[in-house]
C-alpha cells in the first residue's frame, strides 16, 4: 500500500496523479481541516480516506467542470463533469469521518432563478457550450430538473462503468444536484454514511442507482431535498437503447427523514429495474414511504420488488405506485402523457409487476394511505400488501389529498384510505381488491 497526504501535493488531483504511476493499491489520506478543490478524478485501487475533521469542499464555478459525456436524468449526453468522478476503474474505497461538501448554495439559487423566470433555453455561456455539443436538446423529454435550459448541474460523486466500489463512514452534503449517482455500474457497497441536502435544495437525490447489478446499501441516513434511495435505469427512446436494467438491490436498515420519496423506483425506468429487497428501514416526515413511479414515455417494467418490516411516523403517503408522474412533463406532452384513456402499447409504456410490501406500520398519515394508479392500457399487476397498519394525523396537520403524489390533480379526492386505480390482482391483508 503506497499512502501519501494531499496537504503535501499541490492539489488533490496532482496527489492522486502521483499515485496513479504506482503499481499495486494506494491510499490517499485528507487530513483534518477544509481543503478546496475543483474536479476531481479518481483511479483504479485508490482509497480516498478523509480524517476526523476532514472537509473536502468544492468550488461553485460552473465554468470549471468541463463537459463530460455522461447520463442526465436517464439520458445520454454531454454535462457537467461531477464534483468527484471516477470512470471505468475498479477497487476503490471512499471511507472515513470526515465530510465531502459539494458547496451548492449558488447552484440551488441558479436553478431557482431559472424556474422564477420560467426560462427553458439555455443562456449563459456554460449552458451554451453543452447546447453546442447536445443539438438535440431541445427535442429530449421533459424532466424536473428542465434540460432544456442545459443547465445540467454535476452529482456530487459519479461512479460511471466502475466494479467493486465501497463509500462508507463518511458525510456527503450541499450537492449541486444528485449526490451519489452510480452509472453502468456493479458491486456496490454504501455502509453507514450521511447524506444530507437541503429539504428545499431541489433534485438533490441521496443516492442514485442507474442502471447497475450487486448492490447494497445499509445503516444510512438521509435526510436530503428530493428522493432518498432512488432506482433508475434510463428513460425513453435513449433508455430502451441502452437497455441495461438495475437489478439485485438490497436496501437494510436505512433512516430516512426529509425527503420526496424514501424508497424511490422510477421515474427513468427504461432499462427495467427488478429483483430489489428492501428491509427494516425507518421513516419520519418522509413525504412518500415507498414509491414506485414511472409515466407514458419512460419505457421498462418494475418488477420482483420485495419490502418489508417499515416503520413510518409523519409521512404524507406511505405507499404510492403511481404511473402519472408528472414533475416535468411539458405542455405540448399533457395530453397523452395524462390521459385517462387507453393509449396504444408501445415501446416506451412502463409495466409495474410482481410487488410485495408487508409489515408496514404508518402512523400521523398526513395526505393518504395508499395511492396505487396505473395506466389504463397497462394496469399495475400482482401486487401483495399483507399487514399495512396506518393511521391518520390530526385534523390539524392534515394535508390536501393531491399532496399524495404530483400527478397535476388527477385522481385526487377526499379519499384518504386506499386509492386503487387500473390495478390487477391487488390483494390487501388477504383480501383480492
């Protein structure tokens, strides 16, 4: 094992430069204090070991992290380059007790600009340098974080066609966008780390599985501005093409608080994610417990998911498999995205299968019990809830039913029970519904 610290280099990325050149692992310690740094890009055998008191924060200058061809919100293309990236290397290890900061105060306050504005072209200059290199953007779906402008904001930690990978110990904060995003990747280990954003710092997702096998993840906290543990697996036409699934996902003794959805499957589903296990698992004031989601357009099925043993204390809607998600979906796309009719089958329809949610214990429910909708042509199907106990809040810090899941009001009511729209073979507690 070769170990030097960065303190003694010029900059983080010259120490891991260094190292690169030596045969055999390595580890790279930070030591106790704030280090600022720019992009960073990690390599094959490396153990990044941040000390007791260690900060590694990155700078907030858009114009620094150069295009990279990568995947954004489950497409291909050109984007900013990740805080911290590693591509197509093996064996490495992020661990210790120090904190990575991805500094993301200015890009939240960018982004919400944007959306004041309701700007959906691209126009300062980092922007349009990834226009000139994505000449399609302006014909790419819809998604929440508007691609449109190509104000494609890095992850915090991108893991792209990588194996055996360990992240433990350590804190993860402030990311620009979503915070730990694995791409094309295999033999994923996340063990006891703190992920925490901003609940108003939007599409800063905790952890970011997309497209990836063998992987686990365990003894974490979130508490973060958008989903927590979320599966993804490329949306649309450009998702199909790829056609590479998440699969064999276990999920165990996470803490999740604040957060869009705890366990998020979707909404980028192309590939197809299936064979997830998810147990023992904790949720308070998480706006969704479990939520499975996908939309006309995003392709692939959801499949073979298995959940139990939760505990849910002040969420909005524990439960919630929806096919009308609709955060980002634009207005020439309304009409058949949220149609309530029969569409033709095709190529980009998402299935939702073979469920399996037991023991679930929700109290203080602010919005809604359950809310299982699927799409009239492809109906939601096998889906098993065996001992769901839930109760409602009080009157008081009740929640208007829409707040269940954002589906632009269809479906909502009064109904604060379980919602069951275009589903097959649903049995609740031993009861076919």
């Amino acid at each position: 094992m070769i170990k030097v610290i960065a303190s003694d280099f010029e900059s983080i990325q010259s120490a891991i430069d260094f190292l690169s050149k030596k045969d055999g692992k390595k580890e790279l310690i930070i030591p106790k204090g704030v280090t600022e740094t720019g992009p960073i890009n990690l390599i094959s055998d490396l153990t990044l070991n941040l000390e007791e008191g260690a900060v590694l924060k990155f700078i907030d200058d858009p114009n620094i992290y150069e295009p990279i061809w990568t995947r954004w919100e489950g497409v291909e293309c050109y984007a900013m380059h990740p805080l911290l990236y590693a591509a197509e290397c093996e064996n490495i290890i992020i661990t210790g007790s120090g904190t990575i900061d991805g500094n993301g105060k200015s890009w939240w306050e960018k982004f919400s600009n944007i959306e004041k504005e309701d700007r959906l072209e691209p126009r300062e200059n980092y922007e349009l340098r990834l226009a000139k290199l994505n000449p399609d953007y302006k014909n790419r779906t819809g998604g929440g974080a508007r691609p449109s402008t190509q104000f494609l904001r890095p992850p915090l930690i991108q893991f792209w066609k990588c194996k055996n990978i360990k992240a433990q110990k350590f804190t993860l904060k402030n990311s620009p966008f979503w915070t730990l995003h694995t791409v094309y990747s295999e033999n994923i280990i996340i063990q006891n780390m703190i992920i925490k954003n901003p609940a108003d710092a939007i599409n800063t997702d905790a952890i970011d599985i997309d497209s990836c096998k063998n992987v686990i993840i365990e003894d974490c906290l979130f508490d973060v501005g958008d989903d927590a543990v979320t599966l993804k697996s490329g949306s649309g036409i450009d998702g199909l093409r790829v056609n590479i699934p998440t699969e064999k996902v276990k999920v165990r003794n996470c803490k999740i608080l604040a957060s869009h959805g705890g366990i998020a499957i979707g909404s980028e589903t192309a590939g197809g994610i299936k064979d997830v296990d998810v147990k023992n698992c904790e949720f308070i004031g998480t706006q969704r417990g479990i939520r499975l989601k996908s939309r006309r357009g995003r392709g692939g099925t959801i499949e073979n998911i298995n959940l139990e043993n939760l505990k849910m204390d002040g969420c909005w809607c524990p439960i919630v498999l929806g096919m009308y998600f609709a955060p980002g979906v634009l207005s020439h796309e309304e009409e058949y995205i949220l149609s309530v009719n029969n569409q033709p089958v095709v190529s980009t329809t998402p299935h939702i299968q073979n469920i399996k949610i037991k023991n679930i214990d929700a109290v203080n429910i602010k919005s809604t019990a359950a809310f299982i909708v699927g799409l009239p042509e492809s109906p939601i199907e096998h889906v098993e809830i065996d001992n769901f106990n839930w109760n409602l809040a009080s009157n008081e810090n009740l929640l208007e039913t829409w707040n269940s899941e954002p589906t632009k009001g269809l479906f909502h009511d009064e109904n604060r029970g379980i919602k069951t729209i275009n589903v097959k073979n649903l049995l609740i507690n031993g009861e076919e519904i």
